[in-house]
C-alpha cells in the first residue's frame, strides 16, 4: 500500500517550469522592442559600453608603460607625468562607469515596468476560463521573477558581455604587442579555463536547482505542520513528526554540502590556473627577458601579467553571463506566452452598448462543456421575466454555479443561446452588459481596505451619502455601526477582520450600490448565527426586489419565496416550479428539501 | 547576544578549525605573492645589475652554482607547489565551512522545529503561521550567519588585515601608509552608504509586495472585478503602483552609480599613489620592483576586498541578531501543557468523563466557560447544542488537555487528566475538528496519521466505518492517492469522512466531533452524520451539532448558553421543556423561512 517513503507532506509534482531555454533570435528580437520607447538611452548605453571596454585595458596599460619607462629608468618627472596621466584617465572612466550603471539600471527597470504593465492589463482582459486554469502562483510569477530575470538579460547580459568582450580583445591585444610567444601560451590556456568553468558551472546551476527543490520540500512541510499543529497534537504525533522533520533537513543541509563540494573544486581549480600562468609566466616569461637574443623587456613581462588578469576574468564572466541569458530566456518565453494567450473571445465588432436593461433573461437550448467531451450543462432552457427570482438547487456538481457563470457572461454558451432582453447576449458588449450586473460570489470575496471602500468598489465614485443610502436600504446600517471603527474599518486580508455575516452583508451592499437590474448569488453554504442571518435574510429580501435574480441557493427560505425554482441534476432541469407545486410533486425537490430540513 | 556568543562557543571546535584554515589560505596566498615577487626582482636584478638584490627569503641565496634559468625552474616549482597546497587546503576549507554551517542549521531547525510541536495551542493562537514557518525556514539562516558570517568572519578579516599590513610594513613602512591612507574613508563612506541605501531596498521590497499583494487579491476576487466591470480601475491602480516601484527604484539607481564609481576611484587612488610613491621609491632604488610594487598592487586589491567585508559583516550583524531574537523568542516560549513527573496510569479506560466546576478564559477579562459540572458514564453519546460563541468548543477541547481550564478539573474514569502523561491521555481521547486538516500526504498515510503502525486492513476498516471507502477507491490511485496533488481535490464532506476514519483508528473510548457538518453542503451533511452513528458505538462520543436529527438519536443533549450548562439531560425531555432546544426544533421545523417576529420570539425563549 505504502511505496511512499514516509513523510509529513508530499510535494505535488507539478509540471516543473522549465529553468532555461536556447537563445531564441524571435524572443531577443521582441525583447528589444522593448527598449524602442528608449532608443536614446539604450544608443547612449552602447557608445558607453564601448568607451569603457577601451578605459579598462587602458589604465592596466598606463600602469605597465609607467613601470616599463619612468620607473626602470629611474626617471622622477617621468613618474610624476605617468601618475597625472593615470588619474585622468582613471577620473573619465568611473564618469563613464556612472552613466553606464544608471543608464543600464533604468533601461531595465523601463523595461521591466512597461512589461508589468502590459501584463496586468492583458490579465484583465483575459476571462475565466483562464483564471480556473492557471495557478496563481503562476500568475505571480510572471510579474515578479520572470519579469526580474528578463531585466537582469536587458539590463546585464548584453551590455556587460559587450564591455568585458571588448575587454578581452584588448588585453589580447595589448599582450601580443608586449610579448607574441606569451600570448600564444595563454591562448592554450584559455580554452582549458572555459572547458573548466562550463563544467562545473553546469554542475553547478543543477546543484541549485535541487537545493531549490528540496527547500520548497523544507518549506511545504513546514507550512503544512505549523497549520495542522492541532491536528497533529491532538493525535500525539508530535515525537514521530520531529524525527521525520530532522531527516529532511539533514537531507536538505546534505544539497548545499554537494553545492559547496562543487565550489570547493572549481575555485581552487580557477586559482591554480592563475598561479600556474604565473610560474609559466616567471619561466617562459624571464628566459625571454633574459635571453639577450630575444627583443623581450622586463616591463613588457609586467605590462603581460597585468593585461593576462582582464584577459582571464571575462571568461568567467561571460560563462555566468550565458548561463544567465538561458535562464532570461526561459522567463521571456513564459513572459510572452502570457502576453499572447489570447482571450476565450472578444466581442465581436457588432457588439452594442447597453444604456439600459429591462432584465428579461432567456436561455435557449443552452450546452455548456469547461472541457471538450465533458457536458456540465445540456439543453438548458429558461425564462426569467424582469424582476423574478430563479432559485436554482441541486447537487454539488449539477451545474448551479455553471447557469450563473453564462448569465454573468464568464462563459459563453458551446451551444444555445442566452439572450438578454430579446437579444443575444453574444451582441453585448461584455464590459457593458456586466454593469447592470450585481454579482455576489459563494466566499463573500472582499478586498484589503476598509468597509467603506469594499462597498464602493463596485463604483468607486459614490458618495458617502449614496454608500450609507444602500446601507439603510439593507437595513443593516447597525451591523455596520457597530463595527470598531464602523464603515472605516479595516476588512483584513480576504475579509477575515469580519464574520462571516458581516461579510455577506459588505458584498450586499456593494452589489446594490450600482443599482444592477440583474443579480446574480452564490449563497454561502455555511451557517451563521441566527442574529445575522435573520439580518441577510432581511437584507437579500431587499435586494431581490425588483431585480431578476439568479440564486444558487442554500437557504430554505430564499427558495420557499423564489418565483421559480429549479431542480438540476447533471447538468440538466428535472424539476422546475414554485415552492408549492414542486412539493406536490413527490419528486427531486421533495427529497431534496426534507435533506434541507435535516429530517 | 550573549545567547549567541554561547551558539558560537557550543561550535568552538569547528569554528577554530574554519578559522585556522583560513589564516593558512591567506598565508600561502601571501607566499605565492611573496615568491613570484621574488622571480620578479631576480629577472630585474640579472637584467641590470645597479638594482637591488632581491630580497631572498631567510637570507638564503641561491649557490652561485645554479644557472640563472635554474634558479628561475626553482621558483616556478615553489609557487606551483604551493599553489597545489592552496588549492587542496582551499577545498578543504570550503567543505569544513559548509559543514559548520549545516550542522547549526540542521541543530537549529530541528530544536526550533521539536519545540514548535509542543508548544499549546494557545501559542498558535497568538502567533501567525507564515511567522512561524519564517523562524525554521529564513531565520535559522540568521543565526546560523552570527557565528560563521560574523563572528568567524570578522576575526578572518581582522587577522588578514593585521597580516597584510604586517607583510606590506616589512617591506617598505612609509608606502605602506600611503597606500592605506583613503581606507578609513573607504570604510566610512561604504558604511554610510550601507545605511543609507538599505532602508531604500526595504521600501522597494514593501512597494513591491503590495504590488503583489493587490494582484493576488485581484486574481482571488476575480469574479467579483468582472462582475462589477472594474477592470479599468483595477488597471489604473497597478499602473500607479508600478509608478511608484519605478520612482524608488530610479532614487535608488541613483545613488548606487554614483556610490560604486565613487568608491572605484578611491581604489584607483590608491593605486595612482602606489604608481607615483612607489614608482618614485622603485627609481630611487628605495623599493624593489617585484616583492615591493607589483606584489604591493595585488595586496592593495585584496587589501580592499577585505575592507568591502567589512560592510557586510556590519549589516549581517543587524539581521543575525533581529533573526535570533525571533529563533530565540520561540525557543524560550514556555510549553503550557506538560505531563506531570510520575503519570499515573489508565487501565485501558472505559471512558467515563466528569468535568467539576470547570471555568475557563481564553483571556481573563472574558470568562468563556463557567461553573460546568456534568458526567458521562462509559459509552453514552452527548451532543452539545448552543448559539455561536458559547463555548461548545472550548468545552470539548478541555478533555484532550488542549487548554488547561483556569478553574475546576476534568476526570476521565475517575482520574484527574493533568494527572496523566499528555501522550497517554491523547491516545484515550480522538477528536475531529470543524475543518479538518489533511496533509499532503497518501490517503492511508492520513488515516494512519494518529496510528503509524496500524495495519493495511485496520486502515480498510476504519475507512469503511467512517463511510469513506466507496469515494476513496473512486480516487485515481485509491487509498494510495495524494491529497491535494493535481486532480485530487477532496470535497469538505470527503475531507471530514477521511478525519473521522482517521480518529477511528486510533481505537480510543472517547471521541469527540466538533461540528464535523459545519463547513459542508447540506446534502453531504447527511452522508457525515451517518458515519458518526456508526462511530459512536462502544465510544462515549461528545458531538457539537445543531441538526435536530443527530441531537435526537444521542443519549444525553448538553446545551450551553454563555458558558453555562443551561439545559442537560435525554433528548425527549429537553425537548418538552421550554428552552434553548425547543426553540431550535420549533426553528428547524417551521424552517427558517417562516414569519419573522414569530423567530425572533423563538430566538429569544
């Protein structure tokens, strides 16, 4: 039964996103589009880049002249002028050094905000389906580190993989100018430095991505032990959990040993590698000095050694650079992917504004499938006539939720028609027909702020009086006053500062506040206590008035008073009718009605 | 900090080790410099004759028998060879680093981790849970950074400083200053800058979780934002915050391109000092070439790296500490429910329980329970009835000993539970919570959660009694499928049949539901109250309920009112009396629909 290995928690294993992806010509080409509001900054950049590749071998070269002349020759002026010329040129780099760090810094964050926001707007534009399929963790992740390792590519790797390439080649340069021979023996040298670093690099990025792995382990299980903290006490598994927890962080400590065992190698490998240049460099290097045949200077051999420094150093650079454009690559591709998930549909060209609605909804021979080949709804046909209430039970599972999700225009209908006031919905402009629309949803969803401003997010522009209006209206200005710092109270994360009643009553309000000719309710399943509800109840008999409504109901009473009920099962009507005339009819209703009763 | 200077000297072996490999790496480091120096010199010396000598080590000179290219060879082999024992020596060191750090950390976690497990539920109760998860995830690595990040570190860099400067002195004292000159200013300015630019990142980071934290709630309350067509507002809203990222950030930027040149050209400084000084003392004839200047650059680079250390040992020392205060503060919470010295012993139990004159206040101004005395005689079944907030809870978590009652005891079979060990107590009393908390875990492994060494079959029949069976071997792999992975979302009333299965399985006399239907569609609420009659055999059974159904099929009825036993006694009777239950019945039958001055009377009896 059990080939699980024994432990608190087990990860989901969630398609894994992938972690890095082959330069893309198509991906880089959209990414530079990015930086055309910026064209100014980014031509600056690249004329930058290019003068501070050539500052850098420059002042190693000042030094070597400096060593190789005035000094070896004992020559004090000369010294003196060497030294002016150093910090002159020294002083105009870390100018340049200035602009080519803000500039590089804002081009990304540009970038990086221009995405944000095109992100977040397409997320609005997208429909449900798309929200019901994608995690939201997804979703974040695309806004923040994507989005920051597509920075790190715009604002890092192209630039500084020009500047130390250009580095590169002038140190190469400036060493087969000082002494050819040396040079041909660091160029053997250098590919074994690349090999070198390619290796463990690729070691290393797998090591990190299974320390990552096996913290979100850590972290999962921690999450799930601190929430089930009672659960696991009151079954005194206390002893068992801490001896599960231990394993799993020693098996956790055990990825970043591996992880240090691999820097543990590679860095002294990258240090032997200078000190063996150095002993080739004393040896080769001072036979040639020595060797009166050879035109070779002791200052040349100086001038090597320092150029052989910014000569070596971009290759570790540019090895983490291209690990890095992999892993920008990656992020843009999912970026992108997001930005071009198109809507389920747009409305079509024909579409007209709603100035005002009667309220009549009709569905006709409406067929519903979230995924092909499965029918949650099949030839729905209903009439709601302005101002009624339909009263939908059922089932979980029957298709309640799915007939308020068409009416509210989250869906569109795979087959039918559901037509609004004699016209079909389709020819709508959906932005419109959703502000005659009051929606409340099952979890009574609010957002962080206060009452006030929860209330008025249906129509941020109402005045306080218009607020405290609906409120009244209601009839649960009380409920609201004695809150502790009544409308102005902050809701907390989800609503969680108030209850559950309470918390039905802000959507009310909020629903009301837009004065909607068709309402749409997910009644919470749960109870509340009988003070309150008799205060919703109150309340929805308020707000029902006069408005065609569609209610997934969970109250006796809200259904007892719908003008029209009906029964679903499996996504289709099999009863349908008042209160009265349903239970005369020894059907579905009946038993599902006493099982309400608790009978 | 005391406490943490204790966590050091608890690792002192390790640490002393860490430290002396490094002070080895940094002299042999020295030495490779030391040596090439010399090779350096040599060449000049061969070269021209007028300069100095080379500065050989201990006065040993080279026999004059060696040829110049010889000597040379020699050189090269003694920086290679010590270069060969400083790499080795370096992967030793990282590995010994690395082991002092995960050792503290796998210790820390764990001791943080064991204590959590037996902290009281009140202590949940005051601290929120990602705070708590932050302290075995995140802040461990806090205290860990004390004692190799600070502690070691600072006394790395302060000897290596020590050791550089004492190598640059011996060769040339007036140079030496010079070169160090702009150091304490470097310091001060990348410490200033430190302080200056870290309460910047942090409201970065603040802006940005707010950013976060509204498209969160945008995606959570999507529906609600389609709904009421706030999509443009919504848009709006982003924008202006993305705004505001971008306008801290550019402060930001700003100040880091003009910090780093900035503290590049004090480098840069250094070196043209070297380059005047130095190049001046070299002509001179004051300062050989290679052991004086060129090895005098590479120290001066090393030298400052040193000193960047500096800084972030500065800010490490904030972090580590607000981070231990927090690892501390949870090892020091004193565990409120503990088992006595010498528990005594139940018989396997029958399961009769008394509370006597128990009170209780989850804070004391606010008494949630008061003056209840009842007993149970073994296997009768009791359902507490009672308005939201009167105390239904509370009372049941009494008897596992899950808060300790401010006044009064509780006897199960005539003996005092703060007289038991806790584990022993527990294994007696099994209990299913409102909402009840799977974990990640395979359907058998929870069911088994109370009972790891249950049985294939004993789990097959708790899950039967329970009533889970037919849905679980729906399930893609069966009692084998993992909760909550892709595709296996159990449905509220699946979940409570799973706890109650779990809860059977521990075979213990008492069990006690807490409202098991509360969370669940009315038309599963059925399903879970017919797995609890099957339970409640042979158990003396505690339900929190309002179904009058459930109310009439148990043996006793408790009703609370305001942490008060109001009513107790069989079911039929209650019921013929006026109060709280009557008023409950005449609610469910005349269902809540009916008149609403004739409830609000009801309400009121």
């Amino acid at each position: 039964m059990s080939n699980v290995a024994p432990s608190i928690t087990h990860l989901a294993k969630d398609e894994r996103e992938i972690h890095q992806r082959p330069l893309d010509w198509k991906i880089i080409n959209r990414l530079l589009r990015y930086t055309r509001p910026y064209a100014a900054r980014r031509t600056w950049l690249l004329v930058i880049v290019v003068v501070r590749s050539l500052q850098l071998p420059a002042l190693a070269a000042t030094i070597a002249a400096a060593i190789k002349g005035p000094i070896q020759a004992g020559n004090s002026a000369g010294v003196t002028w060497a030294v002016v010329g150093f910090l002159a040129l020294a002083v105009s780099t870390q100018i340049v050094a200035h602009f080519r760090q803000r500039l590089a810094l804002e081009l990304g964050e540009s970038v990086v905000h221009d995405l944000r926001n095109e992100l977040f707007a397409h997320l609005q534009r997208l429909q449900m389906k798309f929200y019901v399929s994608t995690k939201l963790g997804r979703i974040i992740s695309r806004l923040t580190s994507d989005v920051e390792n597509v920075r790190v590519g715009v604002q890092e790797v192209m630039f500084v993989a020009m500047v130390q390439s250009g580095q590169m080649l002038m140190a190469a340069l400036f060493m087969l100018w000082y002494d050819w021979a040396l040079f041909l023996v660091v160029l053997g040298l250098a590919p074994v430095l690349a090999g070198i670093n390619h290796y463990f690099r690729r070691k290393l990025s797998k090591a990190h991505r299974a320390v990552q792995e096996s913290f979100s382990r850590v972290t999962a299980t921690l999450a799930e032990s601190i929430n089930g903290i009672r659960t696991t006490q009151a079954y005194g598994r206390q002893a068992r959990n801490a001896e599960l927890f231990r394993d799993l962080a020693e098996d956790h400590a055990g990825y970043h040993y591996e992880i240090a065992s691999i820097h543990g190698r590679l860095l002294p490998l990258l240090d032997m590698n200078s000190h063996f240049f150095i002993a080739i460099l004393l040896l080769l290097g001072g036979f040639r000095v020595l060797n009166p045949a050879i035109d070779a200077s002791l200052g040349d051999l100086i001038g090597f050694f320092l150029m052989a420094g910014l000569f070596f150093s971009p290759l570790t650079m540019l090895g983490l650079l291209y690990t890095q454009a992999l892993t920008s690559m990656a992020a843009a591709e999912r970026v992108f992917g997001l930005l071009d998930t198109p809507p389920d549909w747009d409305d079509p060209p024909t579409a007209i504004d709603v100035p005002s609605v009667c309220g009549r909804v009709e569905f006709r021979n409406v067929s519903f499938e979230y995924l092909p080949g499965t029918q949650v709804l099949q030839n729905i046909s209903l009439v709601a006539k302005p101002g009624q209430t339909v009263a939908l039970v059922g089932h979980t599972g029957s298709g309640k939720t799915t007939v308020t999700n068409l009416v509210a225009k989250f869906y569109l209908p795979t087959s039918g028609v559901v037509m609004v006031d004699d016209r079909d919905l389709v020819q709508w402009k959906t932005k419109s027909w959703q502000q005659h629309l009051g929606i409340m949803v099952q979890h009574s969803f609010l957002f962080s702020g206060t009452v006030m401003e929860n209330i008025r997010f249906s129509r941020p522009r109402a005045s306080d009086r218009e607020v405290h209006d609906v409120v009244e209206q209601l009839n649960c200005m009380d409920v609201f006053r004695r809150l502790p710092d009544g409308f102005q109270t902050q809701v907390g994360e989800r609503g969680s500062n108030l209850s559950l009643g309470q918390r039905q009553l802000v959507c009310f309000a909020r629903s009301l506040l837009t004065d909607p000719k068709v309402l749409i309710l997910d009644e919470a399943s749960s109870s509340v206590d009988t003070l309150t509800e008799m205060h919703i109840q109150q309340a929805l008999r308020q707000l029902l008035k006069g408005r065609t409504s569609f209610v997934v109901a969970h109250r006796l009473s809200t259904i007892r008073e719908a003008d029209q009920i009906l029964v679903l099962d499996e996504g289709q009507i099999v009863e349908r009718g008042t209160h009265t005339e349903l239970l005369a009819n020894q059907g579905a209703y009946r038993e599902l009605y006493h099982r309400f009763q608790g009978g | 900090m005391r406490r943490l200077l204790g966590l050091v000297w608890e690792y002192r072996s390790r640490c002393l080790l860490v430290l002396v490999q490094q002070l080895l790496l940094v002299s042999i480091g020295l030495a490779i410099l030391g040596f090439s120096g010399i090779g350096i010199d040599f060449i000049r010396f061969r070269l021209d004759p007028t300069a100095n000598d080379p500065s050989w080590l201990f006065g040993i000179h080279p026999p004059a028998s060696l040829s110049d290219m010889a000597i040379l060879a020699t050189i090269a082999a003694v920086v290679l060879g010590l270069a060969i024992l400083h790499a080795a020596l370096r992967l030793w060191a990282t590995l010994s680093a690395s082991r002092l750090a995960q050792t503290i950390i796998v210790d820390l976690r764990v001791r943080v981790y064991e204590k959590l497990q037996w902290l009281g539920f009140s202590y949940f109760d005051q601290n929120n849970s990602s705070s708590l998860i932050n302290r075995v995830a995140g802040d461990v690595y806090a205290v860990r950074t004390f004692v190799d990040g600070v502690m070691v570190e600072m006394i790395i860099v302060f000897l290596s400083l020590v050791i550089y400067t004492a190598y640059m002195a011996s060769i040339h004292v007036m140079l030496t200053f010079a070169c160090l000159a702009t150091t304490p200013l470097l310091w001060t300015l990348a410490i200033r800058f430190s302080r200056m630019i870290r309460p910047m990142y942090l409201e970065t980071r603040e802006r940005m979780d707010q950013m976060v934290r509204d498209v969160v709630e945008n995606v959570q309350g999507v529906a609600v934002v389609k709904g009421c067509a706030q999509q443009k507002a919504q848009i709006e809203k982003f924008r202006q915050s993305n705004n505001h990222i971008r306008e801290q950030q550019h402060e930001i930027f700003w100040r880091i391109s003009m910090f780093q040149p900035t503290m590049g050209m004090l480098t840069h400084l250094n070196r043209a000092v070297l380059l005047g000084f130095g190049g001046y003392l070299v002509a001179q004839g004051q300062l050989p070439l290679g052991v004086g200047l060129v090895a005098f650059a590479r120290l001066l680079q090393q030298f400052s790296e040193q000193v960047g250390q500096v800084t972030n040992i500065a800010n490490r020392i904030q972090t580590s500490l607000a981070g231990a205060e927090r690892v501390f503060q949870v090892l020091d919470a004193p565990i409120e429910i503990r088992s006595p010295a010498q528990p005594r012993h139940l018989i396997r139990s029958c399961g009769s329980v008394a509370f006597e004159g128990i009170s209780f206040a989850y804070n004391q101004d606010r008494p949630v329970l008061e003056g209840i005395d009842f007993s149970i005689e073994p296997g009768q079944s009791v359902s507490i009835v009672g308005p939201t907030g009167s105390g239904k809870s509370t009372l049941l978590s009494l008897i596992p000993r899950l808060y300790d009652p401010t006044g009064g005891r509780v006897l199960i079979d005539g003996t005092d539970i703060r007289e038991l060990h806790i584990d022993e107590l527990r294994r007696h009393v099994s209990m299913v919570f409102q909402e009840s908390f799977l974990f990640s875990n395979t359907v058998a492994a929870n069911i088994a959660f109370g009972n790891p060494q249950a049985t294939q079959q004993q789990t097959f029949e708790a899950a039967k009694l329970a009533a889970a069976t037919p849905f679980i071997t729906r399930l893609s792999d069966g009692f084998d499928t993992i909760i909550g992975e892709h595709g296996c979302d159990l449905s509220g009333g699946e979940r409570q049949r799973i706890a109650i299965a779990r809860a059977l399985l521990m075979n213990s006399p008492i069990l006690l539901l807490d409202d098991p239907t509360a969370a669940v569609d009315p038309e599963t609420e059925h399903e879970i109250l017919q797995a609890v009659d099957e339970a409640k055999h042979n158990r003396t059974t505690f339900l929190v309920t309002h179904r009058l159904s459930a109310i009439r099929r148990s043996d006793l009825v408790l009703v609370l009112l305001d942490g008060q036993v109001a009513q107790f006694g069989p079911p039929e009777e209650l019921l013929d009396q006026d109060g709280y239950l009557r008023s409950l019945l005449s609610a469910q039958v005349e269902d809540l629909g009916g008149p609403l001055d004739e409830r609000r009377l009801a309400f009121q009896n």
